[in-house]
C-alpha cells in the first residue's frame, strides 16, 4: 500500500514531468552550487595558506583563466544537479508506479 507521501510525490511528478520547462530552479540551486566552489578557490588563492601554490600562482597566474574556470565548473555543476535530480524523481516515480500497479494486480 502506498503512503500518503508516495501518492502525492505521484501526484505531483504526474504533472511535473510534463512541462520540462519549470527546471530553471535546479538549475539555479546548482549554479550556486558551484558558484560556492568557485568562492572558495578564490578564497584559497587569495590568502595565501598554501606558500607553494602561492608562489606559482604569483609567477604566472592569469585572472581571466580563473573566472573562465570558475564558470565551467559552476555551470557543469548546476546542469549535473539539475540531471541528478530529473532521474533520481523519475526512477523514484517508476518505481512507485510498479509498487501501485502490483497492488491493483492482486486486488
């Protein structure tokens, strides 16, 4: 027998998985996923806690190929997330759909 969470999630992803253009928020959460990661390299870099990556970075480093990798990494996080997530509700929901299926079967 199905919960009342599975029936929703049924409910809901019925709908959901029709108009493929309300991801824009996974997007979003996964772009500032990544934009965090890109901080945080930024960080690393500016202060210096690590002499030796310092120091190379000091004797040629280019700011323009930072942002540039920031960038990628930000959007192939967010474009990743937004996939995870579509097929980790999309399995969840074939396989709530099997369970429910089952159930009527042997009614």
């Amino acid at each position: 027998m199905l919960t009342k969470e599975e029936e929703s999630f049924l409910k809901y992803w019925e709908g959901y998985r029709q108009n493929k253009r309300r991801i824009f928020r996974q997007f979003v959460i996964g772009l500032s996923m990544g934009l965090t990661i890109g901080v945080c390299i930024i960080v690393s870099v500016g202060t210096g806690w690590y002499e030796r990556a310092s120091m190379v970075a000091n004797a040629s480093f280019n700011p323009n190929v930072l942002i540039v990798a920031i960038l990628g990494i930000s959007l192939f996080l967010a474009f990743f997330y937004k996939k995870y997530k579509w097929e980790m509700n999309e399995q969840r929901y074939k396989e709530l759909m099997i369970k429910k299926n089952k159930e009527n079967k042997s009614l």
